[in-house]
C-alpha cells in the first residue's frame, strides 16, 4: 500500500527539541522529493521544510530556519524533521508530504500521512 | 516571498450549486499552481496541478483555471462530500494560500 506514517510527536517544553520521523511505503522513496507541512490549531497549512531526492537541495520557511533540520535515509525510506528550541507557536499537526518530482521545487504534494501532533508548552 | 491570497475565506452552497474559489497570487508564477481539498479530521489531497490538470481519480466536477496571477477553481455541481475547506499552493516555494470553507447553506 502507498502510504506516508508519521510518527515522534508529543508534548514539549518551549525551549526543548524533538524529532519527528516520516516512514514511506508503497512507492520508490528515493525516485521523490519529500516535505514536511504543518496546520496549527484550527489554523491553515504551512509548509515548513523540503528535501530534494538525494538531499542536494533543502529549503525552509522563515518561520523555522536555523531551529529545524530536515533530512532523509533513502535505505531506510525514511523522511526526518529535528525541531530545536521550540516554540509555543510550533504547535500543530505536521503532515509528511510526498514531492511529484526529484528536484525541490516546481512540483505538487501528490501524497499525505495523516499527521503526527506537536505540543509545545510548558 | 510571494504571497498567495484565496477568496472568499468562506462561501455557503447547495447541493448542485456551481462554487467559484479565487486564488491571487503577489506575483507571476505562471500555471504552477495546485488546489488542495481538506475535509475535517484528514489530510489535504491534491486535487488539481498546473493549474488545470485533473489528478488521477478526482471527479470532473473540479477544474481549475488561470495563468500568471490570478486563478480559480470551480465546482460545478458540489456534492454532499464536497463540503471542505480547499487550499492553493504555488508550486516553487510552496506557499499556500488562506483557505476557503465550503459550508451547507
């Protein structure tokens, strides 16, 4: 089955660090690039992170770079988002988003996981 | 940074009414846009790319237009499982719009 399933969330005190991990199937994970995308409470999405298929391009939002590090293990299938020095306002679901493409940028997010939640607070 | 803007944030419908979405964004992209569909509880799914290919499996109803700047996505008969909130994207950097709610009139 194609599927994207994250997993690593929990509640976090603000200044704290976590590591979110996104593990595929179904599809050749190293033939795509793969995102991480976030949805605060009652919020709209977010895109937060994005690594090319051989992780020779990397991209962030403003609201994020220098504190979160994306990163992937093709022989694992695997896709990662280390969080430091977190925020109250980091909290929210952060969905795993399959690219369309290899190359970051110009493509679609063809396929989602279902999201794993983020609480930062103390 | 471009900066993609959705109109309205919320619209109400009936079942088999024709819903016009607008999506403006700050400068040109061309056709690299997406529409998103989000029904409460689940995760985004693409509905339209390059701002008017259907993807595979979602129902002719949906399609989508425009070039450059502005863009719309148009339901033309909305159905009961079409009540959600639908987001575009542009393609480069990935940003996505504010969201518009289809609601029940």
């Amino acid at each position: 089955e194609v599927q994207l399933v994250e997993s690593g969330g929990g509640l976090v005190q603000p200044g704290r660090s976590l590591r979110l991990s996104c593990a595929a199937s179904g599809f050749t994970f190293d033939d795509y690039a793969m995102h991480w995308v976030r949805q605060a409470p009652g919020k709209g999405l977010e895109w937060v992170s994005g690594i090319s298929w051989n992780s020779g391009s990397i991209g962030y939002a403003d609201s994020v770079k220098g504190r979160f590090t994306i990163s992937r293990d093709n022989a694992k299938n695997s896709l990662y988002l280390q969080m430091n020095s977190l925020r109250a306002e980091d909290t929210a679901l952060y969905y795993c988003a399959k690219g369309s493409a290899r190359r970051l940028g110009f493509h679609y997010f063809d396929l989602w996981g279902r999201g794993t939640l983020v609480t930062v607070s103390s | 940074d471009i900066q993609m803007t959705q109109s309205p944030s919320s619209v109400s419908a009936s079942v088999g009414d024709r819903v016009t979405i607008t999506c403006r964004a700050s400068q040109g992209i061309s056709s690299w846009l997406a529409w998103y569909q989000q029904k409460p509880g689940k995760a985004p799914k693409l509905l339209i790319y390059a701002a008017s290919s259907l993807q595979s499996g979602v129902p002719s109803r949906f399609s989508g237009s425009g070039s450059g700047t502005d863009f719309t996505l148009t339901i033309s008969s909305l159905q009961p499982e079409d009540f959600a909130t639908y987001y575009c994207q542009q393609a480069n950097s990935f940003t996505f719009g504010g969201g518009t709610k289809v609601e029940i009139k």
